[in-house]
C-alpha cells in the first residue's frame, strides 16, 4: 500500500505555467516566422470559409453566421500577421 500523502506537498515541487515565455526577452526570429507562418494559414482558411460561406447563403444553402466570424476570424489573424512582421 502506498503511504498517505500531505494535502500540499505533492504539489510544491511544480511550477505554475504562465503564458509568457520564461525567458522575457523578445522571440527569435524562427518563432517569429513560424507565428506568422501560422497566422497566414489561419487566415487564409478562415478567408476561404468566409467567401464559400457567403456564397452559400446568398444562395439560402445556409445562414450568414458561420461567414461572418470567419471574416471576424481572418481580420484578427491578418492584424496579428501585420504586428508580427513589423
């Protein structure tokens, strides 16, 4: 049998994981082009959902919702593209 725990010392030993980088400094420049990288791909897909999707419910296929995040969607990834690169 395994001998009984402390309530807080199993997890002393662990770090709380923030969402900036440990070290502080500015990103390098491979994390930076792979951000951008993905940004661009993200865009580009939520552009081309946004178009089809605006065809589609022009022709009443469906409705206008799932278009119009997508175009909220690819908005937001072009201006973070745009602050990555600069």
């Amino acid at each position: 049998m395994h001998p009984p725990a402390s309530t807080g010392a199993c997890f002393s030993s662990f770090q709380a994981v923030g969402l900036s980088p440990s070290s502080g400094g500015p990103p390098s420049r491979r994390s930076r082009e792979r951000r951008a990288y993905q940004l661009a791909l993200a865009g580009g897909v939520a552009g081309v959902v946004a178009v089809v999707g605006f065809i589609l419910a022009a022709v009443g296929v469906m409705g206008f919702g799932i278009p119009f995040i997508a175009v909220i969607i690819a908005v937001v990834c072009g201006l973070l593209f745009r602050r990555t690169v600069s």
